[in-house]
C-alpha cells in the first residue's frame, strides 16, 4: 500500500479516536420498579439475571445506595436532585428537571415507561416536554403489562391515546426497550450524546409476565417450583449467598419477621376458601413476579446488544457501549400489595387480565433480604436499593468491585450533570446531592452520611452512623447501622442524646421545608408502636381492637370495632366475618348478623362472645365485602373485604 494512503488512513483513524475520546458520554439510567435490594442474582438472589449481573461483572456494585420510599418520590429526588416535599412534590416546581439541562448541553433525551411525577408532562411543547424530546410511556402509578389498562394515561411523544390502541402483542417490558433502542438509534445516527431514561414498570403489581418466562420458576409437570420452600427458607438461602458474595458482612444477622407474615410452614398447599392465603399460589403468585424480572433482564440484555452493534451488521467497530454509562436501580424497595381476585388465573392468561396477581408480605421480605421494612416504610428495607454501574471507557473502578460508600438517589442528578459539563441554575432551589464522579474515576471522594426519607406513611433520617425511624404514628427508634445495619435493636434508651440530636435534625429538616404542621407527611408520634400494615384500617373503620398487625395481644382481649358512621346489616345475609388461626383452616368463630343485631344504628361493635384465645399464637380476621354497611354522606355504604394479602388483619396474642 502506498505510504501516503497508509498516513492518511492513520490519521483518519487517530482522527476518529480522538473524537470519540472527547464525546461526551451517553448516559443511560434503567430503572425497575418495586425491586428489592437482593433480587438480582448479583446482589444473591435466586432468581438469574445474567445480562444486569454482566454489567456487575464488568463495571460495579454499590451495596449502600438510598432511594425514596415510594415510586413518585423516587423519580422526583431523580428527576430534580432534590428530596420530595423539598422540591415541591409532584412536577418539582422548586427544582429543574435534569433532562432540560441535558438538552442544553447538546444531549438527546427521551423518556420511556412509568412517568410518575411529571403529572403534566406533554412532548411537543417545552413548557411541559420536562427537557424530553420524546416520550413514550404511560402517566400513572401501575398498568397491567399485557393490556396497559390502570390509573394511567397513555402518550406517543404528544399524542395521548388510550390503552386499546396498543399492540395485540404488546407487552410493557418489551415494548419500552424498543422505544428506548429506537430513540437511541436516532441519537447515533445524528452523532449526539443521548441521556436515556428507561423506567419499567417490572416488576411492580399486578404480576403479569410471558408464560416462558414465568414457567422457569413455576412448572409442577416438569418438577419446577423454585418457591416451594417459602419466605422464610429462601431469605437464609439468600443471606447466606450474600455474605458469601461480600454484599453484606459475615455477622450480618437478619431482623425478627414481624407480625405481617405468616409461618409458610403454616399454611395450607391448597384451599378451596377464597379468603385463606396457600402455598401453590403464592409459589405460582411469587413465580411470575419472578417472572417479570427475568424478562426485564432480557431487555436490558437487548440494549447493551444494541450499544455493541448499533448497524447490526456484525461489526463492532460502530460501538457504543465502551463510551456509554448504564446505572442500574430500583425506585425502591420491594413491595406487598393489593388483592389477589382469582386464583384460577394464570400469569399470562386472558382470564389474568384485571385479576390481580400481587406478592405477599413475605415474598416482599425475601425481596429486601438482609433488611426489615418494605415499600412505603422508611426502614433500611424500603430505602436501600441495589446499584449497579457500568462504563468501559469511564469506570477506574476495579472490575466486578463492591462499593460501600453511602450514595444516595438525589446524587444521581449532579453526576449527570458533571458528565454533561452543565451547570445548575441559580435561581432554583439549591440540589441536595454531590456528583459521585469522582467516585466512578477512582479519585478523592468523601461520602455524605446524610439522607431522609418522607413518606406519609413513615419518616425517618440519617446522620454519620444513625438513623431515627418511625412508621405510622410509632415512636421514633433509634439505631447504629454501623454496628446494627438490619436495625435488628433500637437503642434510644442507651443511647439519648444522640436520639435527641437526630430528632431535632428531623425537626429542622420539616421547619426548612415547611411540612412541620403537617400532620400527613410528619405525623405526630405516639407512644404505642404500630405493626406493618396497622395503617391498613379499611375505609369507614376509625379503629379496631385488636390492631391490624399487633404484637402482644391478650388472650381475653374482645374484637372491637369503631365506625365513622351508624352500621347497618341489612341485606347482608350470608356475608360473614370469621376468626382462624395459622397451622388450621378451623374457622373458631364466625358471625353474621342481622338487622335484630343489639348493632344496629351503632357506631361501635364490641362481640363480647369472641374467644378466649391461646397464647403466642398467630391468628387472623377476614371477612366478607358487605359484611356490615356504614352510613357515609347520607348512604349505606358496605366496607370492603378482608383477605390474606396486604390488606389483611393478623395479630399474634402474648406469650403469658
């Protein structure tokens, strides 16, 4: 070859080297939804996810990443930097929206899943685009993933439509993907950096995944049933692996289950009574959710195929996986949920479409293996989440590293916009988090031991080694999460003052923000700690007794009930109320009455007839919907059911 030929194609080649050297990264942020900090294989769960443990493999783990407790609040603190209540809740009027900046530093941007904290977001207008060029997704909390149908709001970049109008083949997880390759695509085509925003909504309820995904883990012909063991047996199985891994220390110990979740061994392999919680459900319920990460695996296993050979011509001199960065997370921690309403439905069946496939308490448990606390919470369970980074061309990270430095959701912002070579305006409310880049670059970085969770249904706050949490109306505990990490002993006794220090950082925090009267989002605290699921008084019920969730019950103690409206029962023949215990489907007492009731236009119930009960035994109420009506706004309006799910009534009596 000639001499000047070979210089010039030498230099065209250092020339595009160069280039892509100084191109400003792709980012890339996957976020699942309601995934618990164990579930992927590589933080040691037992469900396989090679593709999310192959961007472990070659990038790394962050083992003390902090989310938000709940889905919106999550992608508020992403999508501005800033806490929620401090950034003005949902559409962060306080803040700016991270896409807006990337666009103006000459990204492409696009958004493609769950909005759910843009309430107003609309492509095609830059007043309400949030900085997105495109969207393709739904507006709302959940969907069905083979319909879409939910509290949602479906658009295409601008044009809203309604579910009906989606594929025949749709499938949520899948169809995402495509719209985020497709966006990608565009972007390298038209030579500009991209920031990707993929939100699934996997594995969040209700539980729908294709069948060949589901059948990996449910498949009694073939002998498959990877949940036949239960809650409790797989989360030793899953501590152990992840003290094998690194991911936790070696005396990690895990926190006491609470009175939330039933004893597996307990419960019946099948029951004919709609109301009662089962083995084969709930291993065919846990399955396809199961089921639904293994096919978000695929997805995201689909992407970073795409990233290697954006031509797909079989060469990979195109790629741009090396310059690319891919965070992997979760929203926050897993999830109980809602009613399961047909048991004779399959995960991918038509007759599932509406029929409510949830997860259990304790399946939510195994989720957030080693920690207690779930969704909605503010122990370590509801606001730790798995993170996993990649980056050939960035990381200086050791290769397949664990991280255990303390990153935290709203950190996320300011890294991007390190990356993009941004600035932050000045006249929006002052970002939370710090850049964790010179983390990713293996370079001076000190991690701040700071974070607070707010939720209305729990608060909570850290500080260096501390944290202070409470659920509900429950007194404040207090905990070392050096020494304590699973928050297994509540050391405010020992330790005051520094209970004291937390609680009035807490205080502060609410009076900066300006939610300290509000008696949702900081409820006052009482002095009676309330079990998980205790806020689940069903609608119309100002109390009962015992307590949804209580602990230490007395064996005397009378089923009470206190309505915010005279009761009525008539019309409610055959509908009942009814008492059994965990280990027999025994019903020990059940009433259904009638208009002669002594009840009758009370506001309050008090059966002087229930049992005495044994002691240190778990048991549970379910009833019927329409059981009893309640006057509501000049009607009678029936209350709701009761099954075993999350809205159920468990208590567990004192040992004495």
């Amino acid at each position: 070859m000639n001499v000047k030929i070979k210089l010039f194609l030498t230099f065209i080649l250092c020339t595009q080297l160069l280039s892509s050297q100084n191109k400003k990264p792709n980012i890339i942020l996957i976020v699942a939804d309601d995934l618990g900090y164990s579930d992927v294989s590589s933080f040691g769960g037992e469900i396989p996810t090679p593709n999310i443990d192959n961007l472990a493999e070659n990038g790394a783990r962050f083992i003390k990443f902090y989310v938000s407790p709940m889905c919106v609040t999550s992608r508020v603190a992403i999508l501005s930097g800033i806490e929620f209540i401090a950034a003005g809740k949902g559409s962060f009027p306080k803040g700016e929206s991270i896409a807006k900046l990337m666009r103006e530093e000459g990204y492409t941007t696009n958004l493609v899943g769950k909005n759910h904290g843009m309430g107003n977001l609309k492509i095609g207008n830059k007043k309400t685009d949030f900085g997105f060029d495109h969207f393709f997704g739904f507006t709302g909390g959940q969907i069905n993933s083979f319909t879409g149908k939910g509290n949602a709001k479906w658009q295409n970049d601008g044009k809203i439509f309604p579910n009906t109008d989606l594929p025949k083949d749709f499938y949520a997880t899948n169809n995402f993907t495509d719209y985020a390759i497709k966006y990608m695509d565009e972007a390298i085509k038209k030579d500009k950096p991209f920031f990707s925003m993929v939100s699934y909504n996997a594995p969040h309820s209700p539980l729908d995944a294709p069948e060949k995904n589901v059948r990996k883990f449910y498949d009694p012909k073939k002998g498959i049933n990877v949940y036949k063991k239960g809650w409790i047996e797989l989360r030793k199985e899953r501590l152990a692996r992840m003290k094998k891994m690194g991911i936790v220390d070696k005396d990690t110990q895990l926190p006491k289950l609470g009175v939330e979740i039933p004893d597996w061994d307990l419960l019946p392999e099948k029951s004919s009574k709609y109301w009662e919680i089962q083995k084969d459900f709930e291993a065919l319920s846990r399955s396809a959710y199961a089921g639904m990460v293994d096919n978000m695996d695929e997805n995201i296993g689909r992407i970073t195929a795409f990233l290697k050979d954006p031509n797909q011509d079989g060469n990979t001199n195109d790629s741009q996986l090396e310059n690319t960065i891919i965070i992997f997370i979760s929203d926050n921690g897993g999830c109980y949920a809602g009613l399961h309403t047909n048991r004779n439905a399959l995960p991918w069946s038509p007759q599932n479409r509406g029929a409510g496939f949830t997860t259990n308490y304790g399946w939510a448990a195994l989720s957030n293996t080693p920690f207690s606390s779930y969704k909605h919470g503010s122990g370590e369970g509801a606001i730790r989440s798995p993170m996993i980074v990649h980056w050939p061309e960035g990381l200086k990270l050791k290769k397949n590293s664990i991280n255990k430095q303390m990153i935290r959701i709203w950190d996320l912002f300011p890294t991007f916009l390190e990356l993009a070579g941004g600035k932050y305006p000045n006249d929006k409310k002052e970002l939370m988090g710090k850049s964790m880049l010179p983390l990713l670059k293996n370079e001076k970085f000190q991690e701040e031991k700071f974070f607070v969770s707010a939720f209305y249904r729990s608060k909570g706050i850290i500080k260096g080694d501390w944290k202070l949490v409470s659920f509900f109306d429950s007194p404040f505990e207090l905990y070392n999460l050096k020494n304590d990490p699973t928050e297994t002993e509540n050391v405010h006794k020992k330790h005051q003052t520094k209970y004291k220090e937390l609680l009035n950082s807490w205080n502060d925090y609410t009076q900066k923000h300006g939610f300290n009267n509000d008696k949702l989002w900081n409820m006052p605290t009482g002095d009676k700690k309330r079990g998980f699921g205790y806020d689940r008084v069903k609608n119309m019920m100002v109390k009962a007794s015992p307590e949804f969730m209580e602990d230490n019950v007395c064996i005397n103690q009378k089923l009470t009930f206190t309505f915010n409206g005279k009761v009525t029962f008539a019309n409610t023949n055959g509908r009942k109320i009814r008492l059994q215990k965990y280990g027999s489907q025994e019903i020990l007492w059940s009433k259904d009455l009638d208009i002669n009731s002594d009840f009758e236009g009370e506001k309050e119930i008090v059966f002087k007839d229930f049992p005495t009960l044994e002691s240190n035994t778990h048991y549970y109420i379910t009833w019927d919907a329409g059981w009893v009506k309640i006057k509501q706004k000049g009607k009678m309006k029936p209350i709701q059911p009761v099954r075993e799910s999350a809205f159920a009534y468990r208590f567990r009596t004192s040992s004495k």
